[in-house]
C-alpha cells in the first residue's frame, strides 16, 4: 500500500530523515538456476549467469543451498523517491569510509542495505552518524 505522504526526492531531506532500521537474522545471498519449490526469497534478480536471491540463512540451509554471502539487512524507513539522485552515493559513502562494503537493494518505497554480518552494528552506526551530520 502506499505511503501516502509520498515519496521524497530532495538529497538533504532523505538523508536527514532515513531512519535506518537493523533487520533481525542473518540474510544470504544464493546464485540458483531457478527457485526451488517451497522456498519464497526476500529478493530476486535474473542475471546471464543465474538467478541470485536473498532470503534467510536459516532457510538456506534447511534447503542445502550454496551461500556466497551472509549479510545483516538495514531498511531505510525514508519513503525514497526512486528517480532521486545522490542518497546511494550518501549512503555508500559513509559505509565505505568506515570500511563496510554494501550491496543495495531499491524497493518501491524504501531502500534496503545489505552488508556483512560481523560489521551490522559499526554499519547501523555509521549510517545514523551520516543522519545526524545532515540534520546540522
């Protein structure tokens, strides 16, 4: 359902009002050449060389899956307009100072952070620091 605030398309404001959100669990990334039955994935996206998704560890495992990369999963909770231009440049940046590698997912309403697990906390960290520096 929308938001119907609508979405928000200025660089300062969705950097001052992100919100960043730690996801509970451990989310994987697989490379599958379909999806098996049974199996619903947070994320999906067909390239030449497979299909990749995202979904829990735990389910990753019950299906014997090969996992490429465990991942903690932090949501902007700013409704991001998706023509907006420089908040995954922010974002990235940020991270990339502090040493975290990242891989971005854009939904309809929100964008979503994947980074490695060990690094959850200094990343929700680094992200809330980028927050307040854009509030000043």
């Amino acid at each position: 359902m929308p938001d119907s605030s609508g979405p928000i398309s200025d660089l300062d404001t969705l950097i001052g009002s992100m919100s960043p959100v730690l996801n509970p669990g451990v989310y994987v990334f697989c490379c599958l050449p379909e999806i098996p039955a049974g199996l619903q994935p947070l994320a999906a996206f067909q390239e030449k060389e497979g299909l990749t998704v995202i979904l829990p560890e735990a389910e990753a495992l019950r299906a014997n899956l090969p996992v490429l990369f465990r991942a903690a999963w932090i949501t902007l909770t700013v409704h991001s307009d998706l023509q907006a231009v420089g908040l995954t440049a922010a974002f990235a940046t940020a991270l990339a100072e502090a040493g975290i590698s990242c891989n971005v997912v854009a939904a309809a309403f929100h964008d979503h952070i994947f980074v490695p697990v060990e690094n959850a906390q200094r990343a929700l960290d680094a992200l809330q620091a980028l927050q307040r520096r854009a509030g000043d």
